[in-house]
C-alpha cells in the first residue's frame, strides 16, 4: 500500500514537512504548504467525490468536501512557529503532518474562530483610515492584491451542521508595515442575522447570541480573547453601530 505523501512550499524553496506516513492510505495523498502564518492543506483521494476531510488543529475541527476530481482543500491560521494537525478521511488511517513557519515573529494576524453553524465576518479599518475606502477590509473587500490596503482577509471558512470550525483571518505579512502606535478598529458583523434579525438569530431564539474567539498574533506574541454577539430583537433594524460589534484591543 502506499504511504500519505506530505510536502510544504516555502517562498525560499521547498521544505520537507514531516509527516506520518501510515499504512493503509491506500492512493490518498495529503501536500500542506504555509504561507504568512496560513496552511493550506489539500488531500487527493480517488472516488471520494462529495465526501469529507477533517483537519483537527489546536482543538478545532477544520472542514473540507473533495470535489469532482478527488480534491479537497482546506485553509487554517497557524498560532505557533511550529505547528502539529491531523487529517483524517474515513476508512483511512489519520496523517499527522508539523509545518514550520519561520516569518512567525514578523506577522501580525487577527483570526476569529466560531463553533456554530452561522456566518460572521470580521471587519478591519486600518490606521489613519475611513470605512468604505483605502484600508477597509472584510470578507467582500478582502484585498487579497494588497492594493487597497496593508493587509488581506486570507481565510474565510463558515462552521457547518457537521461540527465544524468556522474561521476568518486578516493579515499583515510583515508588521514592519503597520504605523508605530496604530490601532486598527476590528469589528465583528453577525452577518446571518442580517440588518434586520429574524428567528433563529434573534430574541430568545437559538441562535440569537454566538460565542467566539479572537486570536492575535503580534511580532511572535500570540492573545487570546473570548466573546459573544449580543442579542437583538426580532424584527427591528441594526443600524451599523449595533450591528457591527467592536473588539477592545
């Protein structure tokens, strides 16, 4: 049988990622590569249309569907220099890959990461800049030329039925590019509840407040927060300052 075959591509070259190679694989073949502190983890495997792939990282769950051709891929913030994941397929043995990232004390990177089947966004306004221009960043203005702004939405994955993580995070390759002293204003959209909130996303109703966590990465220095959306009522419009919610930093 052969083995899992793991290998990361680094801007300076390719470097070996070390991984467990498991008999029983069969012809599933798993390749990761970091970039700016983000792993891209895909998975060939034949036959496997519409199926599943997990990745399981720092006690989340990661999730991918292989599509036509047998491919899945999966994207995750990585928050240590180095970093240990887990991909499992069923009927196959799990691959355990590490990957290094070696510009780690030079990034700056927001990840906010929820557990319930809804969509959030994050929203960014950079140092010195206004919302609707140069500097604004989310999920439908993710920059990912760097030409409106000095940093990218890089990652956006909702949390699914299925038990899934769900992730969106900017970031700064190289935090030389942030202005000495400045702040950027990070807001959270409940993007399911919408401008007007309906059941499920409203009242006392299930879905109507949503926890999650705020993971910043700053030259190496890695915080962590916890929080959770405030609750509206139904059938009442937000105007944006209620309905963007605003991270203390």
């Amino acid at each position: 049988m052969l083995g899992a075959v793991c290998s990361v591509l680094l801007a300076a070259g390719p470097v070996a990622a070390e991984c467990s190679r498991p008999e029983g694989t069969g012809a599933t073949v798993v390749r990761a590569e970091q970039r700016n502190g983000r792993a891209i983890v895909e998975v060939t495997r034949p036959n496997s249309a519409g199926r599943k792939a997990e990745v399981e990282y720092d006690d989340e769950i990661f999730i991918g569907q292989f599509d036509d051709k047998g491919k899945a891929q999966i994207s995750f913030a990585l928050f240590a220099p180095t970093a240990e994941f887990v991909v499992r397929l069923t009927e196959s043995p799990p691959v355990t890959c590490k990957l290094e990232v070696p510009n780690f004390a030079k990034l700056y990177r927001v990840t906010l990461l929820w557990r319930d089947p809804v969509k959030l966004d994050l929203d960014v306004v950079e140092p010195g800049r206004r919302p609707g221009g140069f500097g604004h960043v989310n999920r439908s203005r993710p920059n990912a030329d760097f030409a409106q702004g000095m940093g990218a939405i890089d990652i956006a994955m909702d949390a699914s039925e299925a038990g899934g993580t769900g992730e969106i995070s900017y970031v700064v390759p190289d935090v030389a590019a942030m202005p000495p002293g400045g702040l950027l204003t990070l807001r959270v959209d409940y993007a399911s509840r919408g401008a007007t909130p309906m059941p499920p996303y409203c009242g006392e109703h299930p879905r109507a407040t949503v926890p999650f966590e705020v993971i910043t990465i700053d030259r190496g220095q890695v915080k962590r927060s916890s929080y959770g959306v405030g609750r509206a009522r139904c059938g009442e419009a937000l105007a944006d300052g209620a309905r963007l919610m605003r991270l203390r930093q």
